[in-house]
C-alpha cells in the first residue's frame, strides 16, 4: 500500500506521535466477490458513515478486541463490474480492510480490499507529497552548494502540528516549559479560539517555533480571563532548553 | 457527496491576543529561517511512500539518503501480499 508517509527527522521524531493519532484518508479499491447492482452499493455505503465497530485484522498489531472508530465521511468514486472505487475519512486506526469485508457481508456477495492508497495523514496531503526519487535528487543539489531544493521538501517541524490548535507564549515563559514546566496563564501571549478543555494543543514562541505539546486544562475563553492557574500540561517537550534565557520571576 | 474534511479542517479558528508582546530577536528564529542543517534535525518530510518497502524501510532510506540518525515515521502503511 502506498500513500502519504510523514518522516520526522532527528530530534523531532518523537513529533509522529501527534500524527499517529490524527485523522485519516484513503481513497480504496475494494473488490466484490459478486457483482450487485450499483444502487444497492451506494445505499450501504451511507450506513458506514459515523460511529462503527471493528475488531482488528488477523495481520494487526493491536489486540484483536472489538473497538469503536469514526467513520467521518465516506464517497463512491467509481463503479466498475465487481470494482468499487471510493474516499474515506477517518478516525486514527480505522482498518480499511475490515471496512471492505464488512460492507461485503452487508452486501451479501463478499468483499475485500485490493488497493488502498492513503491521501491524508492529518496536515499531510497527497497534494504535495514527495517521493524518493525527488528527496535524492534534492540532496545531490545541496551537496553541489544549493539548499533551495532540499528547504521546499524538508518542512519545519511545526508543519506536522497544523491540525492542533495552538498557544502563543511571551519570551519569559518559554524556558521553564523547555524543563517540562505546565503552562499557566500569566504567560500566554495569543491564543486560537475554539480551545476545550482537554485538547491536544501546541505551545509555541511568539516566532511560532513548536516548544511543546500539552493536554488544555482550560477552553480558550477561560484562558483570556484568569490570571493565575494552569492552562496547559505539558506532554512531550521539543525545544532545548537555553534556548531562550531564564527568567527569574520578580519578588513583590 | 458527503463533505471531504477531517474534524480539525471543519474548526474555524482565530487568534485572539491575551497580552500583547514583542519577542527578542537574539533568541531562536522563526521556523522558515531554518537552515537545511537546522531542518535535518528539526523537520518533517512529507514522503510518499511506494509499493514495495515496508513504511519501517522507507524511513531507513530517507535516513541514509540524507546521512543522518535518526528518522521515524508516523502509522504503518502495511504492505498488501
């Protein structure tokens, strides 16, 4: 199976985490074991839509325990004799396969997943993907002295947290939370709207350089509000410390 | 049809200033300014990954084509036998 594969490299890697629970899309060619008629595929079709229950392919890595996923939107594309052709979007560990072998049962003639092709991997799209073939090139250029090529491929860490809502911190905040400090809401400087309590969100400088990812203890609007408490805590930190210097907080 | 979008592409989200500051240009530097050696160890490439290899592989390759040590990849594109 082929499709959008986010590489982190060095120091990020542990940035995929964010990008393993994202959501999903793949467009998929499932093939009918018999031929139906067409209307009777795109009637089921709109029953796999929402909340579905799957228990993991034999081939899996997880325990095989029946689980919960959602199934955020899902179109035919094409149909052809025993070949249907269709987009999905959906929740982080959603099998496609087991989708198709379902949707076989629910048909009545059997079904299972011959091609699958992923197109979205939260931020990331097969809109601008790149290949190997373009990443070797583009390092052989910077070898020769010209990084232009190479910059356009390799994108700043903060691209992979484009889908989580962020949290601007002044200069004097950014140190301690290098430590691994919780962020409290004297040193909140922007903010997205639409924060709720509980969200992945990521901490970032005022330059908008990724600092760390938390969990919100706060939505937005009582982020703007309070003057004391914690706003974030912290998960997993990305920036050095030193980064940016200490600031000693100033005795009253 | 149903709308192709993600649960995050259908938030609309504004930035809303709780304390307005400017940020010393001595420390860090903002994200598109990063060198192509600063990006090596602080960047994201947005692969397409080809049939064959297993996604594990695919992240060796991109290793050893830009000599580095370390890269990982997020969620398993399993190989279909």
């Amino acid at each position: 199976m082929t499709g959008v594969l986010p590489v982190a490299l060095g120091k990020s890697t542990k940035i995929v985490q964010a990008l393993l629970i994202a959501g999903k899309e793949y467009v998929c060619l499932m093939h009918l074991h018999k031929e139906i008629q067409q209307s009777q595929i795109q009637k089921s079709a709109k029953e796999l839509v929402g909340d579905i229950k799957q228990i993991p392919p034999r081939k899996s890595a997880v325990k095989r325990q029946e689980r919960t996923r959602t199934v955020y939107y899902l179109n035919i594309y094409d149909i052809e004799g025993k070949d249907v052709l269709f987009k999905v979007g959906c929740q982080a560990g959603t099998y496609i396969r087991t989708i198709c072998h379902n949707w076989g049962k629910k048909l009545g003639v059997g079904a299972h997943m011959a091609q699958l092709v992923r197109t979205k991997a939260g931020p990331f799209t097969d809109k601008d993907w790149t290949t190997l073939q373009d990443l070797k090139d583009a390092y052989e250029v910077y070898k020769e002295g010209n990084e232009e090529p190479l910059k356009k491929i390799i994108l700043p860490v903060e691209k992979a947290v484009g889908h989580l809502p962020r949290i601007l911190v002044l200069d004097t905040a950014v140190d301690t939370l290098c430590h691994g400090a919780d962020l409290s809401t004297p040193g909140i400087s922007k903010i997205h709207t639409n924060i709720n309590k509980g969200d992945n969100v990521a901490v970032m400088t005022l330059k908008e350089e990724l600092i760390c990812l938390g969990i919100s203890r706060m939505a937005t609007e009582e982020m703007l509000k309070q003057e004391k408490g914690i706003a974030v805590t912290t998960e997993r930190v990305f920036m050095d410390p030193g980064t940016y210097p200490k600031f000693v907080k100033k005795k009253d | 049809m149903i709308e192709e979008k993600l649960p995050f592409e259908k938030i609309e989200r504004q930035v809303i200033t709780k304390r307005e500051s400017e940020t010393d240009k001595r420390y860090g530097k903002r994200p598109e300014e990063r060198t192509v050696k600063e990006l090596l160890d602080y960047g994201v490439i947005n692969l397409q990954k080809p049939e064959g290899p297993t996604s594990h592989q695919v992240s060796d390759y991109v290793q050893r084509i830009l000599g580095i040590d370390k890269a990982g990849h997020s969620g398993t594109l399993e190989v279909i036998k």
